[in-house]
C-alpha cells in the first residue's frame, strides 16, 4: 500500500514531534523535583531519641548504629 507523500511528511513531522516533547519533559523533570516528591513518602518524626540503653525511638529514624558511633542516614531537618 503506497501513502501519499504529504501524509508520511505528518507522519514524520508528528513522530519527530513526540520525540521532541518527550525527550523536553524528561530534562525539565529534574532531580530537585523527584526528590521533593519523594520526600512526602518520608515517614514524619516529631521527635529521635537515642535512649540510655542505645536504642533509638522511632525504630525507623534515620540512624545507624555502630557500636557506640550514631550516624545520620538522612538530613533530619524539617522533619516534622
């Protein structure tokens, strides 16, 4: 079946087009962006409490424990 020359030049154009828009989307999507969505999924702390015997409450905070070493897995501000 033979198409028409104007209708594969649409065709083109239209392919190129979404190509185009796609790939534009795609870069103003950016980092900053997916991390501010993704910060909502972030489970809220009004407060970490690293107890007498070690333990930490939440048991979800965002904290490694080492021996006697805390570590922050996380930026812990705003976390209310």
């Amino acid at each position: 079946m033979s198409y028409p020359a104007d209708y594969m030049k649409s065709k083109t154009f239209l392919t190129t087009t979404l190509v185009l828009v796609t790939l534009t989307l795609a870069f103003m999507i950016s980092p900053w962006k997916l991390t501010l969505a993704t910060s909502c999924l972030r489970p809220k702390y009004s407060e970490i409490v690293i107890k007498a015997d070690g333990s930490i409450e939440p048991s979800t905070a965002p904290i490694l424990c080492d021996g006697g070493t805390y570590m922050l897995k996380a930026n812990i501000e705003n976390l209310r």
